[in-house]
C-alpha cells in the first residue's frame, strides 16, 4: 500500500508540467460595477452622469434649433430677418470640446495636488530667501 502523505509527481519543484496559479484580486471599485452590471442596475455616479448628460443634449439639441423672424425691409430687418440659432455657437463648440477631455482619476488628483503644494512651498521659501537677502544687503549699503 502507498503512503497517502506522499505528493504526486508533478507537484514536486521544478517541475515545468505544472503550471503555476496566478489568482486576480478584484478591486472594490470592480466588484461593485461587476454586481451593478449583473443586477442590471448602474451606479449612482453612472445615474448621474447620465441624467445630466440628456440633460445638456437636449439643451444642445434645443439650442441648434433655428428660428426665422420675419421682419421689416429695412437694415435692422435685413441683418435679423435670417435664420438664427437659439444657443450661441460658443455654448454648442464648448460642450463639444468638454466631451472630448479625459479627466484625471483620484491618484492622478492627488497626485498633482500634493506637485501644486510642493511647488508653492518651494516657490514661496525662495522668495522668502531672497527677499531677506536683498533686505540685508540694502540694510547694508543705506545704514553705512
């Protein structure tokens, strides 16, 4: 009878048939968005963004719309007597261009949050050297 303690073969070391188990971690953030999307809910943020999304596409929409005003045959009737849009193309172009910007994730945030400070306090610890140095030497130069 063989021992049953013994390991078989192709678990021993060094082994190259076996083929090592490389498990995943899941995420918080990934567990979430996996349950939301297998309960065919979306998140709260995800709810959001969408609501506020059809809402300026409506605006959008709203805002391409045309409108003709017929007018008297006169200067100011001519320049207002043409199609003009509800929305001011800025506001149309400015949306356009917001949904083409990728916006930092929260590492990134905190990341050149903490680049902005760091930049201050160094920035502002020259200025402070420099600002003693310069009163030193005009302490100087105007008491002697």
């Amino acid at each position: 009878m063989a021992d049953k303690t013994q390991k078989p073969s192709s678990a021993k070391k060094g082994n190259p048939t076996k083929k090592r188990r490389v498990r995943k971690v899941e995420t918080v953030r990934e567990r979430n968005s996996k349950a939301a999307t297998k309960a065919g809910k979306s998140t709260l943020f995800g709810k959001l963004r969408s609501k506020i999304s059809a809402f300026f596409s409506n605006l959008v929409r709203i805002g391409k719309k045309e409108i003709y005003l017929p007018l008297p045959d006169n200067k100011f009737g001519r320049f207002l007597n043409k199609r003009r849009s509800l929305m001011p193309r800025y506001f149309i172009e400015s949306w356009q261009e917001l949904k083409l910007v990728t916006w930092p994730n929260r590492k990134q945030t905190w990341q050149l949050t903490f680049a902005v400070f760091m930049f201050a306090f160094i920035f502002g610890a020259l200025i402070t050297v420099a600002d003693y140095g310069l009163d030193k030497i005009f302490r100087a130069v105007l008491v002697e």
